[in-house]
C-alpha cells in the first residue's frame, strides 16, 4: 500500500490511528494524537478506512404489538394509622393529624369514583373509637355511597368498607 503525507493509518500490532507526517523510503513517520512524531516500516502500518452504511431495511420484518392487560383493581385501600401516613408525626397537633386523616379518606374516595372502583376499605384501628367516629360522620354526609365496619378477614371493628353507588349512565 501506497501512502502520502496527511493519510489516515493504524498500527497492525497496536490500537489506534495516526497521520502520515512524512515518508523516507520505507520509513513513514506518523503523528500521534499527542502530536508527537513516531517511525515505522510500511508493513507495520494499514490503512485507515472508513465505511457508509446505508439504512438497511430487515426483509419481512414482522411487527409484534402486544396488548398490555388493563390492571383491573376491585377495591381500594387506604391505612389511616399515622406511623403508615407520616414518617415523623413531631410538632403535629392532633387535630392536624385527625383532619389529615380525613382529607385522606376524601381523596380515597373521589379517585375510586374516578376510576369506577365500587369499594374502598379504610383501616382506622380500633384504638378509642374517635378516628373511626369522625370518618363514619365525614362518610354520612358523602353522596352515592354506602358504608359498614369490615368483615373479620379484612379488619374488623378496626376498618370500614365503603361501597360506592355509581351512575348507569
């Protein structure tokens, strides 16, 4: 092979490239990148060649489209316990906590309206009753929704199952 100042070459038995600087003979000296100069013999060094590839299309491609599942949920459930809601309930009054909770059980409701889900289960405790009392007052003057204490299994005295009535239409 035939080279001439300012060619493009790499080394056979090295990784990288370089530029042709001058040719003596069977001398060529190169450049590196460092633009420092080096000598090497012509059957050290090969050409540098570069390809285009042009879009290749894949002959009878076949295209997969898969329908993902829709993740149908028949309950919602929210756990009212403050260690659950909160990571640090420190300089929080009760009364913040308590109306917390609450808007809680508001936004649990009106995203399983959103969502057509016909229950929601509220894990309040047992503990002295007012937590429940107070989501049992706030779901007695809710619209289109019936509401009980849970069966054993799913958590007794200490939760609430919300069924909502929703629209035909």
């Amino acid at each position: 092979m035939e080279y001439k100042e300012g060619d493009i070459v790499r080394f056979r038995d090295s990784v990288g490239i370089a530029v042709v600087s001058r040719i003596v003979g069977n001398i060529i000296y190169i450049q590196d990148n460092s633009g420092f100069e080096h000598e090497y013999q012509r059957h050290e060094l090969l050409p540098f060649q570069t390809m285009e590839i042009a879009d290749v299309s894949i002959k009878d491609e076949k295209k997969i489209t898969r329908k993902v599942p829709v993740q149908r949920v028949n309950k919602l459930i929210i756990d009212l316990h403050s260690h659950v809601l909160f990571e640090n309930i420190h300089g929080m009054t009760r009364y913040e906590i308590l109306n917390y909770q609450l808007d809680k059980v508001i936004q649990t409701i009106n995203e399983a309206k959103e969502r057509k889900i016909n229950k929601v289960l509220i894990i309040h405790g047992i503990g002295s009753g007012r937590l429940k009392n107070e989501v049992h007052l706030l779901l007695s003057k809710m619209d289109k929704l019936n509401y009980y204490l849970a069966d054993y299994a799913d958590g007794g005295y200490g939760a609430t199952v919300v069924d909502i009535l929703h629209s035909k239409h």
